[in-house]
C-alpha cells in the first residue's frame, strides 16, 4: 500500500509543479527575474560549489578526493559528509533569506538541485534527523530551518524510504551564539547540549542543518547518536564554510587557531 502511494505521488508531482507554478509565480530570490523557481538557473550554475575532489569527511579542499590529514589527525564522528555549495556570495544570501526572513522555497529548490541529478548517495531507509533548537530559540524563531531541510530531501527522494525523525534528539540547554566563536570555543560551548530520547540502534542516522562552519555541533550530535547505538552516521549540509587563512583567524579572534 505505502509503494503505490509513492508511486501515486511520484507520478503526480510533475502535474502538481506545474499547477504551482502557474499558480505561485515568483521572482528568482538572487536577481529578481520571473521563473518558477526560487533561484533561477543562471544564478543557479553560478553558485559557488564545492568540488568533487573535496574530502568526503570535511568537504574542504583534498588530494583526489581522498581523506584529508585534517581528517586523518582528528576524524569526525560522522562517517560522511555532502554539502553541496560554499557558504559564498551569493548563496549565503540566499540562505539567511531562507533562515530569518521566511524565504522556504530555497529549501526546496536546494533538495531539486543539490545532487545534481545524481541518485540518493546515503543509505536507504536512513533517519533523517534535523540539529535541534533550543526550545527559546525555536520559539523566537518559529520554526527549525534544519527541519525544513530534511522534510524537503525526504520529499525529493521518497523512493530512498527516508524518515525524519525530529523528537529523537533534543537540546538539553542553551548554547552561546558559535559565530564569535573559535573552534576550540564552539567544541565546549556545545559539548553536552543534547540527549537521544530513544534508542537508534542498527539504524543509519543521516544529520541534517543549513550550514557547517567548524562542524562541532555535528559532531556533538554524531557522537550522542552513536553512543545510543546508531550504526552509522553520516551528515547533510547545504553549504560548507570555507576555513579562514591564518591571518583573517587571527584579526577575527585575535590569535590563530588551527
């Protein structure tokens, strides 16, 4: 019953674009010309990508493809990561748009476009699980964009059977603002923030968020995933910051760090 329901609703989701469409029109977000998607394919093959000879642990720039030293030093707790695009000009528009002034078609125009026509690269039947706000910030805000994310992937790609799972885990306590913060600062600011709220044993976790900066609240959540029993654990983003040079870390936190 739940294929052909799938099967129902991939068949139909050509005619439903098209009605939205007719329906919905909307201006491209970056250069404001009409067109049905949020970003326009012109804007869309100018945006900043990350190569694919990225590490495929840190999405930063490797030899070949391969695992970086940086990686093999110190690995993060999730096996894989996918982002995507560079945390950029003009995508990081787009996306504070999409974060702080409600534009959620982004979201769903970066699930259509983020792989690029390539097939679902996690595992099948995955738990989606979106970084959880602390319940203030997410009352302020109104909603959690990395829930909407996830939402829209589990749409995108129905036939890889994924489920979001946003109750799993929560945020046990508030957090400082990890902007400011240097790595080592944004590791302990989040060391503790979250509690699974259930078992995930033999599952395959996928973690989901807009935007990986030093990658330490992944890393945080990764490791309180697999401590309740996740067999693996790989992560989704939508844009990697590229690392500063040393001198730009050292004006911004007045010493450098690596």
């Amino acid at each position: 019953m739940r294929t052909l329901y799938q099967d129902v609703r991939r068949a139909a989701a050509p005619v439903l674009a098209r009605v939205r469409d007719r329906a919905l029109p909307q201006s491209c977000l970056l250069c404001g010309d009409a067109g049905p998607e949020a970003i326009c394919e012109p804007c869309a093959s100018s945006l900043p990508r990350v190569g694919a000879d990225a590490c495929p642990r840190c999405q930063l720039a490797s030899v070949h493809g391969q695992v970086c030293g940086r990686c093999l030093k110190r690995p993060p707790q999730w096996q894989r990561l996918l982002a995507p695009w560079s945390y950029a000009f003009p995508f990081d528009a787009a996306l504070l748009a999409a974060k702080y002034r409600h534009a959620f078609a982004v979201y769903r125009w970066a699930a259509e476009d983020a792989l690029d026509g390539h097939a679902w690269p996690f595992a099948r039947g995955a738990t989606l699980l979106p970084v959880p706000l602390a319940p203030e910030r997410l009352q302020a805000r109104g909603y959690n964009q990395a829930l909407l994310i996830a939402r829209e992937f589990a749409r995108r790609f129905a036939d890889a059977d994924l489920h979001v799972d946003n109750n799993a885990v929560v945020r046990i306590r508030e957090t400082d603002v990890q902007q400011r913060l240097n790595w080592i600062e944004r590791r302990r600011n989040v060391h503790g923030a979250f509690a699974a709220m259930r078992s995930f044993a033999g599952e395959s976790v996928l973690l989901v968020d807009d935007v990986l900066t030093t990658g330490a609240t992944l890393n945080e959540l990764a490791r309180v995933v697999l401590a309740a029993g996740a067999a693996q654990v790989d992560a989704l983003v939508l844009a990697r910051v590229q690392p500063l040079r040393r001198r730009e870390r050292t004006v911004k936190f007045n010493r450098a760090v690596t």
